[in-house]
C-alpha cells in the first residue's frame, strides 16, 4: 500500500510512484545526516538571525562534505551514493586535526 498526499490520484501512476521511493529515501538519510551526523539537530542561538546563519553554515560543510564524496567516488569509479557520509566527515575531521597539528622539522614547528 503507498500513501501520498495526491489530490488527483490519476495524476500520477503508481508505477511512477514507486521509482521515486528510492530518491525519497536518498532524500531522508541526507537529512538524516544533516541532522544528526553535521550536529545541526538542535540550533541553539537566541536570535532568528543567528539560527538562520547557522543553519547556511550546516549546508555549506554538508554541501562540501558531498562534493569531497563526489570527486572521491569519481576517482575510485563508484557511485557517490556507493560511499559513506558519516565516514567522510570522520576522514575529513581526523585529516583537519592532522592538518592543525604542529610538526616538527629540522628543531623547528611548521604548520
């Protein structure tokens, strides 16, 4: 059984509706993993203004993160979707960390 929100239900077939379920759910874990995996389930500032800055921060690293998975994915020859959010934004956190780091060279820190 499928429920839609469909006034006219000979609008659309339901074999139309039934290929959109897997973009549908594509469309639930990327918000899923803005939510949860970006940290963006709560936002937390005392002005609408704030929020709404925050909230365009959010899509920017989530956008970011997509774009690392997409050239990653075009390199290895897989399908974005064939690679893990959660893991890239691991990768990419534990790489920035790296990157911070200080390193010693020669008796001397470089950055």
């Amino acid at each position: 059984m499928l429920v839609t929100a469909l006034l006219n239900h000979r609008s659309v077939s339901k074999y139309d509706l039934i290929e959109l379920q897997p973009q549908r759910w594509n469309a639930e874990l990327d918000l899923r993993n803005l939510k949860t995996t970006t940290g963006m389930g709560v936002l937390n500032y005392q002005t609408p203004q704030m929020n709404e800055k925050q909230l365009w921060v959010h899509l920017l690293a989530y956008n970011v993160i997509r774009l690392f998975m997409a050239q990653a994915a075009s390199n290895a020859g897989v399908g974005p979707r064939e690679l893990s959010f959660k893991h890239t934004v691991q990768l990419w956190t534990s790489g920035s960390h790296e990157a911070c780091r200080p390193r010693r060279t020669a008796g001397k820190c470089s950055h």
